[in-house]
C-alpha cells in the first residue's frame, strides 16, 4: 500500500489536497505498524495538532519528487531489514518536512503584517 501511495503523489496534475491526503496515509501507515497504544494516541494527537497550522492542504508539498524518493528510500530500508538507513532517511525526512513547514509559516506571517 505504501508503494501505491507513493506513486499517487507523483502522478502528474494531482491536487494539492490530494496529495496531501495520500501523504497523510503514507506517514499514518508508516507510523502505525507498531503495538504501542499510548505512543499511536500521542501521534494522532499531534497530527491533529498540527494539522490546523502547518498548511500542507493548502500548499501541497512543497518537493513531490523528493518527497516520494524519501519516502521509496524508507520502504526499501525496511524491506531490505536495514532499520538504521530507514531511520536516517526518516529523520532527514522528517526535518526536512519540518524546514518546510517553518519557511512557509514565516512567509505566511511576512504577507500578513
């Protein structure tokens, strides 16, 4: 599933929304293949959180292309058993996306003053 995913985000002439709702999928399959009960509510609380500010439905992502080649690189890692690679490409993922969210928010604030 996450492979399909993926390749809907790369799909040409797809909406932002969409995109955003296939990558929304992606994470919350990525991060839900766990037993931790209190560690998935503190992650669905946080994407609700989130979800209000961060502007991803608006904007779309902001690097389809490196997006999805982040995310192919995590599900080869996992696939290939190498959890530290899949870790690392996962936290640069991850900071990366939280760069992007922090740059759009400042630009947001710049267009409002």
């Amino acid at each position: 599933r996450l492979d399909e995913l993926n390749r809907g985000m790369e799909e040409s002439g797809v909406a932002a929304a969409s995109r955003y709702s296939l990558d929304s999928e992606f994470h919350q399959i990525l991060a839900g293949t766990h037993d931790n009960a209190s560690l998935q509510q503190e992650l669905d609380r946080l994407r609700r959180m989130v979800r209000g500010y961060d502007g991803a439905w608006e904007r779309g992502l902001a690097d389809v292309r490196g997006s999805c080649a982040a995310h192919a690189a995590i599900v080869e890692a996992i696939r290939g058993g190498d959890i530290l690679l899949a870790e690392r490409t996962l936290s640069q993922h991850w900071v990366e996306g939280t760069d992007v969210v922090c740059e759009w928010l400042k630009r947001r604030e710049g267009e409002s003053k």
